[in-house]
C-alpha cells in the first residue's frame, strides 16, 4: 500500500528549483529587456508557489508520524517555522507579481515589491530545505530502520563472490 508519507520528499525539490531559477530569470529580465524571461519568471513563480502550497501540505501530512520529542521536536518546528514562513512570502509573491501582470502597467512600486517578495520567497524555500535536510540527516527523521538485519539478508549484499573463494 502506499504511504502517504513518501509524498513530501517527493514533492518539496519543486518548489526549490522553481522558485530559484524563477529568480533568476527575474534577475535576467532586470538586464536582458526580454519579455520572454518576465513571462518565464511570472510561471515559475506561480508553479513554485502551487509546489510551496503542496510541500507544506505533504509536509503537515508526513510530520503527524513523527514523535516528536527533545531535539527532534526543536528541529521540527523550525522546519515547520520556516516552511509557514516560506508559505506565505511565496504566496504573497504571486498575488503582487500577478497584480502587476494583470494590470499592464509599469508600476515601479509593484514591480520592485514582487522582485523583492520573489527574492525573499527563494531564500525562505532553501532556508526550509535546509531545516529539512537537518531534519533527515541529523536526526534521521522519518528514517526507517530495519536494525537486527542480517547483512546477508539485505537485497544489495552479494554473496556469490564469497560461495566461490
């Protein structure tokens, strides 16, 4: 059966990678007056955002299974801190920026806002996969551990080379 659990690693490389090479394409249109990097920057911000949306759902999923207890509990919350954090800057982004788009008008105000939500959004999102990856690396949570397994026994362990010396 599928676990629902296994969604939010799966889901929560998007929104980083959108919403950084939105940026960039946000920092490209500031130098290179190209309609094409505004409008890619405008879809990716929209697209991170939706992943930002779905990374912290799967992740509210995913952290009802982990006991949360000490230093884990510690970690966990900053994780969860910086991804309501994360949640709300990107949204925030694209209301403004989708304003600005919608309008059709050169309003330095909105323009200059959205480039510093959108910048302030890709910052939260690695500051949240950096808690994150604390989260799994550190305190190896959501890690499951088969501990008293027969090296032998594990799928990857070959044991033809030893049957034939």
């Amino acid at each position: 059966m599928f676990d629902t659990n296994h969604l939010h690693p799966m889901i929560v490389h998007f929104p980083i990678a959108l919403l950084l090479v939105g940026f960039l394409f946000e920092v490209l249109s500031l130098f290179i007056k190209k309609e094409v990097f505004s409008t890619a920057a405008f879809y990716l911000l929209i697209l991170g955002t939706l992943g930002v949306i779905g990374a912290y759902i799967s992740g509210d999923i995913a952290g009802d299974g982990i006991s949360e207890s000490g230093m884990l509990k510690n970690a966990l919350d900053s994780h969860e801190d910086a991804a309501f954090i994360a949640l709300c800057i990107a949204v925030s982004a694209s209301i403004i920026k989708t304003g600005y788009v919608l309008l059709k008008k050169n309003y330095l105000a909105l323009k200059w806002l959205s480039f510093v939500l959108f910048l302030c959004g890709a910052i939260a999102v690695c500051r949240t996969g950096y808690y994150g990856g604390q989260l799994v690396y550190k305190y190896a949570a959501g890690v499951q551990l088969n501990i008293g397994l027969n090296p032998q026994d594990a799928p990857l362990y070959d044991n033809s080379e030893k049957e034939n010396h």
